[in-house]
C-alpha cells in the first residue's frame, strides 16, 4: 500500500485508467442494453454513452484508492419498458459484469499480441514495463469487477439476476430488505471471519477464470505469459 492510499503511488495512475475504462464500459453495457430493448430512460438521463464523467462517481471513486473498495453512478432502468420485463431485465442486469469479463480478455490478448512484437526492444525497458503494469491491473480489477458484481447482495447486479428468477411473491418480500444489503456486503469485505468464507473463495474463482483464459490464448499464441502480468 502507498501510505494513505490502498495501492502504491506509482500505481495510482494506471489503477485510475483501469478503473475508468471498466467502470464506464459497465455502465454503458446496462444502458445500451436497456436502450436497445425499448427503455428511453439511459438516453433521457445521458448515459448511452462512453464519456466517463457520465458514469463515475466521486465518492466511489476515492474510495477505491483509500480502501480498495468503491463505485460507479448507477444506471436507472425502467423495466416497465420491456417487451419481456424478466428476461430483458436479466439480459440488462448482466450486460454490465459480462462487458468487465470481456474487458479482461481483452487485456490479456493485448499483453499476448505485444509480447510477440518483443515490446522491450520496440520503446524503452521502462516503457514496456509501464504497458505490462497497466495490463495487468486492467485485467485484475475488471475480472473482480466481474466476480464481485454477481455476489447475489442488494444493491449489487448479482442480486438483481437472482431476484428475477424468483416468485413475485418472493421478490416482494425480500425487497423490504434490500436496503441492508450494502451493510451485510460490507461486513462481508471488511470483517475478516466472514471475508475469508465468502470474498476469498471469490479470488480462487477469478483466478481459476483467469487461468482458463491464459491456458486458451497460450494455446493459441504457443507460450504463456500469466506470471508477467
């Protein structure tokens, strides 16, 4: 950790990009999706778009540096608007991890598609160095992104998708309850008796779908370079 901050210093700049690039390409996945399936309100409110001053959110963001945690502006959805409310609603809700796993196979063939041009020789040893650094946390904290989102706790998408698969009746009554759901998640993150039960069995997911990915694109590519990034 760099003192006050979660990370160290000179990682601050390339968690900020990282953080910008995943927390603006999730929320415009929720409100294209939703905008494609008939719902006006994501364009009426702005946010059909990629310019991140729509999707950040001060607060959120700080935090992440602070204590690691933190995020975006949510997307208001107007299920109503839906042809199939359920259905387009799961699509929707899932739109935003799903674009976050993407994110990070992205970033993985980048740093793949790099390697095989020797980018140490083609600009400076430090350079490349900063290229890999900037990969690797685009990688890791999209794929978290990713996993976290679909914890199945208010206000999180995770819940949401499940929600939908329940009876009406159901929905109803755990709706009176929603608004602990922030609180049990953060007891979640912070204590570490429940962190250790639930959030870091989450790290040998992400690490396990970040395995599938390298051993795919090692596959392809014909080496491997997961321990550099």
């Amino acid at each position: 950790m760099g003192g006050l901050l979660f990370y160290e210093w000179d990682k601050v700049p390339f968690v900020f990009l990282a953080l910008v690039i995943g927390f603006t390409i999730h929320e415009f996945a929720h409100a294209y999706t939703a905008y494609k399936f008939g719902d006006p309100t994501p364009k009426q409110m702005g946010r059909v778009t990629l310019n991140p001053r729509y999707h950040l959110d001060v607060l959120g963001t700080i935090l992440i540096f602070l204590i690691g945690f933190g995020w975006p502006k949510g997307v208001l959805i107007d299920r109503r608007n839906f042809k199939n409310p359920r259905l387009m609603d799961i699509i929707v809700t899932a739109a935003g991890p799903v674009s976050n796993l993407i994110i990070a196979f992205i970033g993985m063939l980048l740093a793949y598609s790099l390697q095989t041009i020797d980018l140490q020789a083609a600009i400076t040893p430090g350079g490349a160095d900063a290229v890999y650094i900037f990969l690797g946390l685009l990688i890791n904290l999209n794929m978290m992104l990713f996993i976290f989102n679909l914890i199945p706790l208010p206000p999180l998408d995770g819940y949401a998708i499940v929600k939908n698969f329940l009876p009406l009746r159901v929905q109803l009554q755990l709706s009176q309850y929603e608004q602990w759901g922030v609180y049990v998640f953060l007891l979640i993150v912070f204590l570490p008796p429940l962190k250790n039960v639930t959030i870091v069995p989450l790290y040998s997911l992400s690490n396990s779908i970040l395995m599938g990915m390298n051993d795919l694109l090692a596959s392809i590519f014909g080496f491997s370079i997961l321990p550099q990034i």
